[in-house]
C-alpha cells in the first residue's frame, strides 16, 4: 500500500477531498518525523510507537579493500507495533 493508496481510502471512507486528505497525512508524517529529529518518540495508543534506537559504535568490514573500519554509535528511527495491532495482523493474516 501506498501513500496515494491510503490518502484513497481514507477519501472514499470519510467522505472529505483526497486534496486536504493528502495535505493531512503529509503533515502526520513531517510531525512524526520531526519529533523524532528532536530526540522525542512518539506513541499512538493502539496503534504502536515511533521510537529511537541508539545503535552501539561497532567494527565493519570494507570488503573491496579488506580493511577493517570503526562503525560510529548512532541513532536510528524504528516503529514498535502495539499489542493489539500485532494481535490483529496474526489473526488475519494467513500462513503461507
């Protein structure tokens, strides 16, 4: 599904322009983000969080030269499911 995909149903459920539906998922995204950028997470109840991992300072292999190299601590972006919201994708989901 894309963001175009969702701005979609979300117009055809709602009944409100795929325009402002748009220009809403938009700044959704840009305040998640943003919030993010500033060292906060972000939790919808429900729904699942946004989150900040710290990623420790590791040793990397470049392996077109073969030499070893220092991978710096650094922070990462990443989404936590809730409970329920992985409840109800096992439940609905069919094994393959």
């Amino acid at each position: 599904m894309t963001k175009a995909d969702i701005v979609a149903e979300i117009s055809d459920k709602t009944g409100i322009e795929k325009v402002a539906v748009q220009a809403t998922v938009e700044a959704f995204m840009d305040s998640v983000k943003n919030s993010l950028a500033d060292g906060h997470n972000v939790y919808l109840r429900g729904f699942g969080s946004f989150i900040i991992k710290e990623r420790a300072e590791k040793t990397g292999r470049n392996i077109s030269k073969n030499q070893s190299i220092i991978i710096p601590a650094h922070n990462i972006p990443a989404f936590k499911p809730a409970k329920t919201f992985v409840e109800d994708v096992k439940d609905k989901v069919a094994v393959k």
